[in-house]
C-alpha cells in the first residue's frame, strides 16, 4: 500500500506537531519527552500489519470511516456509527488493531488520508514481551494467568516454559 508511511516521516504529522506546539514548553519538558521509550520493541510496524491484512479498498473504507466518525465531535458514538460498517470490514479492523496493540500502537486515527497509530510509551525500560497487551486467543496465555505456568509448578512437574504464541 503506497499511503501507508511511518509517524514520523508524515508532512501532515509534522506540520499539525508544529503548528500546535505550544510557546511554552521547556528544554527540561522536551528532554522528558525524548526520554519515553517505547513500553514494547514491536516485531512489526503498523503500516506492516496493515499490508499484511489489508488489501488497498479496505484501507481506503477503514479511513473513510474514522473521518466520517472523528467529524461528529463531541456527539459521536462509535457504538452507533460502527452498525454502518460492513462485518467483513469491521474483523479485518479488529485483526488490525489486536496485532497492533500486541506491538505497543493503538488509538488509530484517520488524517490526511492515512492512518496513524500513536506509540504507547513509558518512562520505564522497554520490554520485549508481547504479551503484555495482547488480545489474541492464546492457551499459553490464559495458562499463565491461571497460574499454571509459574516458574515453581513448571519445576514441581520439571516442565519447561512452553514458547508463546509469538515466538518462532
């Protein structure tokens, strides 16, 4: 898909970020903020995963969509606007956002044509476990959060760890 680019490298991304930058920000404020890394080292960049479940048509109706909805202001509800979507287009949209979610991007937002996803990030250290904000169905997972995968019960029963959903 030729409209998908990265954040950063968007004219229209640029030109609102210095457009709306206040007067009043710090060098102390701007360090902090070049201090957040990502909270996840993503295995693949948004516009990647949109290639990959996207064809261009869908791409071009899931930004017209956002538009339209991120036109209704204040009065805009997305559980009413999304009866307006096609099924098909809405699970093509839901594999989007999980994947993109699972490698630190969520909030997609329509502008100039594109969609942008914003960077969860974190003042902290970047971790490399994707699971953190996975949504995928995964037994590994639910597993773990039922407790059957803790390091004590895996070497009671001298188990290994088994490999997640996203390790190769």
């Amino acid at each position: 898909m030729e409209g998908l680019t990265q954040v950063g490298e968007t004219k229209a991304v640029n030109r609102v970020y210095r457009l709306n930058k206040s007067a009043t920000l710090t060098k102390s404020t701007d360090a902090i903020t070049r201090a957040l890394k990502p909270l996840i080292k993503p295995e693949e960049m948004p516009m990647e995963t949109m290639r990959r479940i996207l064809n261009q048509a869908d791409y071009d109706a899931i930004v017209g969509h956002l538009a339209a909805y991120q036109k209704g202001g204040e009065t805009r509800n997305w559980e009413e606007y999304r009866k307006k979507i096609p099924d098909a287009l809405l699970k093509k949209f839901a594999e989007v956002q999980i994947e993109c979610r699972r490698n630190g991007f969520i909030n997609p937002k329509a502008i100039d044509g594109n969609l942008i996803f914003a960077q969860i990030r974190t003042y902290g250290e970047m971790t490399e476990d994707l699971c953190t904000l996975c949504d995928r169905e995964c037994r590994i997972r639910s597993a773990m959060e039922r407790g059957e995968y803790k390091p004590h019960v895996l070497k009671m029963r001298k188990l290994k760890e088994p490999k997640k959903c996203w390790q190769k």
